[in-house]
C-alpha cells in the first residue's frame, strides 16, 4: 500500500478479507500493529495535558494536597485518586475532544477500514470515549452489555462499529476486554438492568445473555489481549466486558464510533453524527465546529471561584430510564426521569 504521513500519522491501512469475514461473523476483531508508538504519542501528551489540568484544579481549590508532579502516564491519575476518590470518573466526564484524538479518528487507516465495512459514506457517532481504568477501581470496571443499548429504541440496527484503542499493552491483567463471540448474529438487543455495583454502567445478566443469544449454544467467552498499537473491532450489538485491573498501572485507552451518516444515531436529541468521508469529495475535511471545533493543549488557567459541581463525579444519563433500575447508588439516586440530566455529561464530542 501506498503511505503517507498527515497528523503524524502514517497513512495506510486496510482489512483483509478474512479479517473483514472475521468481523462480520464473529463480531470482533483484534488488529495488530496499526500505530506505532510514535503515531499515538500525541494522543497520550494530551491526555498528560488533561490529567495536569484536573490535579491544578483540585489542589487550587483544596481538594489535594500533592500534584504529584513526579509520576507519570501510567501512575498519576491514580496518585491523584488516593487523595480525590471519583478524580478517573471526573477526567471521564470533562473536557472537549482533544485535537491529537480527533486527528486519530479521522486517520485514513482507520477511516479506510470503515469504508470497506460501511462503504463511501461514513460518520463519526457523537460517543467517544476516553477510558481511565486506574488499577482495583470497580467504578471503572464495565460489566457485560451491548453498546448500543446505552441509545434509544431501535438504533440498535444500525450498524455502528467501535474501535477500542489501548495505549498500553491490554492484558487479563490490567483490565482487557472479553467479547461473547457470534453473540451479535442473531441481531437481538437484551434486556439490561441498572446499575452495576457503584457505577453509572448498565449491567447485562451473562446467564440470559446466553440463553438469549445462543441457545444453540454456538459462542463462547474470548479475551481479547491487544497490544500498543493495535485495535479491537467491536459490532454493536457483541456483547463484551472488560475485567478489573488488578495492575499497578493505568490501562488507558480510547473509543472510537463509526456509522453511515443516513441512518438512525440513536443519542436522543443531543448531537448527530459527524460527516467523515464522503464518496462525493474524495478530498474532504472534517467541519469539527459542527460539534462546537477541537482543543488543542491549551495552558491551565485557575478559575476565580470553584463551586461544587466542578468535582460532581455522578454520572446519570437516558439510558438509566430506558432499562430497569435493579440496583441503586449515588448515580441512579440523583437520575431524574423524563430529564435531560446526563446528557451533557455522557460524552465529550
């Protein structure tokens, strides 16, 4: 293949037909070695960038008392947890889409393999991710569920793939991901229930999942180890998990979303998808001010006055009315029904 270089990204990439075969009758995909250490670094300086950002935060406003200046990628935001419990589900819930992953989302090696999954047309869904799983934190850790039942009512045909990028060898360890394979083919959406254990996360029982989904008996549970630089494809519909980390670092990583502009996005009222390829220009560039444009790594500036919900780590959203509340806690008890409360707090884009 021919590559180039735009973003500091190499340019090239594509499925082979057996990958592509893998992905539409298994529901998942692992592919090795599409970035290279260099190619993610960016994304990994913002994310440092965001981390200082919310320490300054809490040590101006007396929630810490140690920046813990000294640590790096993979320990800070854990120091920093030990002093402000809920610091990875506020580095989860704030800040715009960072340039470095904006440039990644729309980089030719994964946009040419959505293309040849989705064809020509191809959108960027609203849910993105940026995945703080500090190490033996159960607020970080997601129970089994299908991705698109956290949208409304029927979206869940619309074919959203997911890129879920690691930047650090994901491991059983650290907190991989499990998928239940072929668990997608029948193209139903299970009955979730709300919430799991002290997180905002929807639940999906695994014994009904599979009497649901494979009474046959055909799938089975994989772990999908992923190295730095590689990615795992996810249908919407596949059911995975990711396991505790029982590490001594943080597995970051990222979350990608994918589907054709045309069809049903599912976010309710709150955003639509992002127009990232276009058979009609072969040339053309993303309009990110749709989505309200991209931050590159601005300078921290202290805020004359902190309040309260600048350090709210509850996270409510519409999904918490869509499926039963079967187990509360301090997400689902501040849940107003009928609201918008979560809304703006689902996601970063």
């Amino acid at each position: 293949l021919f590559c180039y270089i735009r973003g500091g990204i190499e340019q090239a990439m594509s499925l082979t037909e057996e990958q592509l075969k893998q992905f539409e009758t298994e529901g998942f995909l692992v592919v090795p070695n599409v970035f290279s250490k260099e190619e993610l670094q960016p994304v990994i300086d913002s994310i440092n960038v965001a981390v200082d950002h919310l320490a300054r935060d809490l040590f101006a406003a007396g929630k810490i008392k140690d920046l813990c200046e000294n640590e790096g990628f993979y320990t800070r935001l854990s120091k920093i947890e030990e002093q402000f419990k809920g610091a990875a589900v506020l580095l989860h819930k704030r800040g715009r889409l960072p340039e470095s992953i904006a440039n990644l989302w729309t980089c030719d090696k994964l946009l040419n393999m959505m293309t040849q999954i989705l064809g020509p047309e191809v959108a960027g869904h609203p849910v993105w991710n940026l995945r703080t799983k500090t190490p033996n934190n159960p607020s970080v850790t997601v129970p089994w569920h299908q991705d698109c039942a956290y949208l409304s009512a029927g979206s869940e045909q619309t074919l959203q793939p997911t890129a879920w990028v690691p930047l650090i060898d994901a491991n059983m360890v650290n907190g991989c991901i499990q998928v239940f394979r072929k668990g997608h083919r029948k193209g139903l959406l299970c009955e979730h229930e709300c919430c799991a254990g002290p997180s905002w996360y929807i639940m999906l029982d695994e014994d009904k999942m599979k009497q649901t989904l494979d009474p046959e008996e055909e799938c089975d549970v994989v772990t999908c180890e992923v190295p730095m630089g590689g990615i795992l494809l996810l249908n919407q519909l596949i059911p995975h998990r990711s396991l505790e980390n029982l590490s001594d670092k943080i597995r970051w990583s990222i979350d990608l979303r994918w589907q054709r502009p045309s069809e049903p996005h599912g976010f309710f009222a709150a955003k639509d998808p992002i127009l990232m390829r276009t058979a009609a220009d072969p040339n053309y560039k993303v309009d990110w001010s749709v989505w309200g444009g991209h931050q590159s790594n601005p300078e921290w500036t202290q805020k004359e006055k902190y309040v309260d919900e600048d350090f709210n780590t509850i996270i409510t959203g519409p999904w918490m009315q869509r499926w039963k509340i079967t187990h509360t806690n301090h997400h689902t008890d501040k849940f107003v029904p009928g609201s918008n409360n979560g809304h703006s707090e689902w996601h970063k884009s």
